[in-house]
C-alpha cells in the first residue's frame, strides 16, 4: 500500500501478463480511496472490475461523454464485479 500511498494519482497498476505478445490488458490496480479515475475507453479491449476490498462506484459514459449507466461494486455483496464491453 505504500507504493500507491505516495504515487500522485493515488494509485499502482501490477501488470500480470506472461507474454508480450499478449495484447489484452491484464493488470491488478490498487486504488487509494480518494483516486479518481478519468473517463476513458478501451477501444481493442474489454474491461473486467472485481473488486477485492471496500467499496467503488462505476460509471459508463457512451461516446457523448453521457452517462449511460452506474453500478456500485462492493467486496463479498452482491456486485463485486461488472464486465464492460470493449468500446
């Protein structure tokens, strides 16, 4: 946690791919409590949130920058997790 304490973002990506030819986006991020991640899209990619402790809400826009839907993801609740499209 200390990585991600000092980092300006407040945050610390791990990647956890074997292989560099592997192109998807396999990565554990710790998240301090008070980081915000910026709205963006993964174009190539789909994206998998589970979350492993506390608490985060998840926000996705469509290409308007409008908010299309929100989930809460909670550790061990009923939505720990949401799978996001890629695009």
């Amino acid at each position: 946690m200390q990585k991600q304490a000092e980092a300006p973002r407040r945050r610390m990506n791990y990647d956890l791919k074997i292989a560099s030819e592997d192109s998807s986006q396999k990565m554990f991020n710790v998240l301090m409590c008070d980081t915000e991640i910026p709205i963006h899209r993964h174009t190539d990619t789909s994206e998998t949130v589970v979350i492993c402790r506390s608490t985060i809400k998840k926000e996705l826009y469509d290409a308007q920058r409008h908010k299309t839907a929100e989930f809460i993801l909670r550790a061990g609740g009923d939505c720990p997790a949401v799978q996001v499209p890629k695009g």
